[in-house]
C-alpha cells in the first residue's frame, strides 16, 4: 500500500476518531479508544507546590489498547520507548496514582456501585483505572489530577477552604473516623493483615502540611489489637531513627493514644501547605516502566536505575542502607509499594514510610505468634551498608525497648532482639 493510498484512506475517517501526533517523519496515526463511549482525551494537571495547577498534555485512549501521554521534556523521566508519547498500557505516572492498599479498597467498596467498576482495585482494568481517576481522583498520591470532572472537584473542594482538626477536636474526631473506616472497611487490621487508616487534615504549627494519613490499632484490648498498637509505636520509633542514617529522611509521625486505639498520624510528603503538592511516584510504578524484571529487592533495583541514570550515586547507597536498616528491624513487607520517589531529573529519594517490624505481627487469624529474630547477615560487598544500618537499627531496638507506650512483653522482645544484633555487629 502507498503512502498516497494511506492518506487517502486516513482523510475518509472522521476526524474525531483519529488521533496524529508527531511531526514530520515521526508522525503517527491511531484510532482513538473509547471510554465509556467517549472519544475524547482527558486533560492532565499538575498542582505545583504554591497550590495552582497549570494544565499538561491530554491523555488519550487508543486502539486495540493504550495510550497516548507525551512526557518527554518535563520532570518525568521517559523510558525509551515511550519517548514519543505512545504507551502500550497506561503511562507510569497514572499508574502511580491509582487507589491500592487499605484506602484503595475503602474507596472502592464505597464508590464502586456509582462508578460502575469493581469493588476490588485489583480487579480494575485499565480503562476502569482511568474512569475512576477522571471522576474521583481529587486527592490521590503525588500532584496531578487527571480529566476536566476531577479538575472541578478540586477547584471546588479548594474554594471551600477545609479547616484543619485542632488539638482539642482531634482525639475525639480520631474515634470516629476510625470507626468509620472500619465499618466501610469491613473489619480491622487484624482481619486484613494490616493497618486500617484514613486521612485527614490536623492543626499543627511545627508542621510542612496539616494532610495525614492516620493509621490505627483496633479497641478490643485483645493481645492480637495490643501487639498491632506496639507496631504503631515502633513505627513511630522506627522512622525517627530512619533520619540518622546517610542519605536518608522519613516521614515526620506522631502517636496519639485515645478511646482505646492507638493511631499514628504520618504527615504527607507529596503535600505543601494546605494546597501545594509534589510529584511522586512509587517503585512498583517505575519499575515495570524502565527494568521490567522479577527483582523486590530495593538495592538491586536501586544499582539498575542508577545504571539507567534515573538516580544518583548517593541515592542509591542511601537506599541500599534504608534496605538493611528495614531487614535489621525485622521489617518483612518491604514491597515495591513502599519506597517513592520524588519526581525530578534525576529522581529523589523521598522520606522512608511503612518502616516497622512486620514480622511480629499477628497472624491473618489474630494468633501472635513467637518469632526468632534471625538477621540477614552481609557478603562482603555488603558489610559498609550492614554496619551503617545495625547502628542505627540497633539504636531503634533499644529505643523500642524503653518505650512505655509499648506492652511488657513486646519490650522484652525488642530488648532481646537488641543484644542478639549487637553481638552480631561485634562479630561481623
């Protein structure tokens, strides 16, 4: 076929149904996909840290599936393939945005039936993934909101101006909102195998934003609900230690004990103010989008995106020690999702988050179990980053073990884990 028939056959269609991008020998033609029945693309914006929001290039659906999303030439890195605008599924920064985890799953099971998807996110496709985003994706992680009826959302929510929870108002408002997500939720942390939360907005002078995410331990007084409050406190411990280690910062939090629970309040680091947002982007978004392999493990992935030049040096090493420091606090749910970035050229550590001894928490059935905390031990090359990292686990250990806010016996445990790491750091 000749390129005179090609246009030929390309100016018969209607005009609304084909998409042409590019410019000269790079342009390239598709037909646009529709969502929902619609044809057009969904506008994409990005709220700078002042609070206002400039408008980026549409995102538009595409036949037999994926997208198109120019992203070379801004703060976000463009895998090679993709440099042109054209991407086989989503693009990774809309994945970034998706609704996962606990929150996910509260939102789905509330809005599911309105938004005719799922109440599983999991079980989104991706053009449910970009229906939800254009209709409810006001305040999801980092700092673009996708489609014109999100937009308006914001504006409006914006204008309203919320007022932040005093310290007064925030216990009391902590209960509610805790049996709120619950209920919506469908149980609690122990029934989930992981902490129930919610968001909110907290009055706090010495803080960069009054946006919080709220974790919470249930009320019940059992063993199971006391073991998950110590590992909110050893959260709480565990990210103030974080900061000491090289190269490494973690989220400011705070432990607020009332009607029984015990809730962590983490202050959002993709937030600004009570407007302004920051552009991040998690691993489990990148990683897909520039290596594509099997590897969890954060310092391997870390060493490929620095061979991809996506990160520094530095920053690199850094990760490989929040890495150790996590194996050294017997934190066992180190997945992708837990360790962002901030959007830049090169990319950014951002503050460390979800760091906790997760292998002492209850079984999906509410047994607490008794663990043997056995440490990852270094190979050679490894040995700098163990031993920076022990210090600064150990100091949490010790830390831990003071603390009155945890329970007798988890202190004992974390005392005991305390000796047994510093007998191996004398003998490595």
């Amino acid at each position: 076929m000749t390129s005179q028939t090609v246009r030929r056959l390309l100016a018969e269609l209607p005009a609304s149904t084909l998409l042409v991008a590019g410019q000269r020998s790079q342009t390239r033609y598709a037909l646009r996909r529709p969502l929902r029945g619609s044809l057009q693309g969904m506008p994409l914006f990005a709220v700078g840290a002042d609070g206002h929001a400039a408008e980026l290039p549409t995102l538009t659906p595409v036949e037999p599936n994926g997208t198109h999303l120019p992203i070379a030439g801004s703060t976000w890195p463009a895998p090679p393939e993709s440099k042109s605008g054209w991407w086989d599924g989503l693009p990774y920064p809309i994945y970034g945005m998706r609704p996962a985890g606990y929150l996910g799953r509260l939102f789905a099971r509330a809005e599911h039936v309105a938004l005719a998807v799922s109440d599983d996110p999991e079980a989104w496709s991706d053009d449910d993934i970009l229906w939800v985003l254009s209709r409810r994706g006001v305040d999801v992680p980092g700092n673009l909101i996708l489609g014109a009826q999100a937009y308006d959302a914001w504006l409006r929510a914006r204008v309203a101006d919320p007022q932040p929870l005093s310290s007064q108002s925030q216990p009391e408002a902590y209960a509610k909102l805790a049996l709120q997500a619950v209920t919506v939720g469908g149980g609690g942390s122990s029934a989930a195998g992981e902490f129930p939360k919610f968001a909110a907005l907290r009055d706090l002078p010495d803080a960069t934003t009054p946006h919080v995410l709220v974790k919470f331990s249930g009320a019940s007084g059992s063993t199971s609900e006391r073991r998950w409050g110590d590992l909110l406190v050893c959260e709480h411990l565990a990210l103030e230690a974080a900061r000491k280690l090289a190269g490494v910062s973690s989220a400011c939090s705070r432990i607020v004990l009332h009607a029984g629970r015990v809730f962590l309040e983490t202050e959002r680091f993709d937030r600004v103010g009570l407007h302004g947002r920051l552009p991040v982007c998690s691993l489990d978004a990148v990683e897909p989008a520039f290596i594509g392999s099997r590897e969890t493990a954060w310092p391997a992935l870390a060493r490929r995106l620095h061979e991809l030049r996506l990160i520094e040096a530095d920053v690199a090493a850094a990760i490989e020690r929040l890495w150790w420091y996590g194996r050294l606090i017997a934190n066992t749910d180190m997945h992708l999702g837990n360790l962002t970035c901030h959007v830049d050229s090169p990319l950014r550590l951002a503050p460390a988050y979800d760091m906790l001894p997760m292998a002492y928490a209850p079984l999906p059935g509410g047994e607490v179990a008794p663990r043997v905390f056995a440490p990852d031990l270094p190979h050679p090359g490894q040995r700098p980053a163990w031993l920076s990292a022990c210090e600064i686990a150990l100091a949490f250990w010790v830390a831990a073990g003071a603390d009155v806010r945890i329970s007798e016996s988890f202190r004992v445990v974390c005392r005991d884990n305390a000796a047994r790491l510093r007998d191996l750091a004398d003998r490595v």
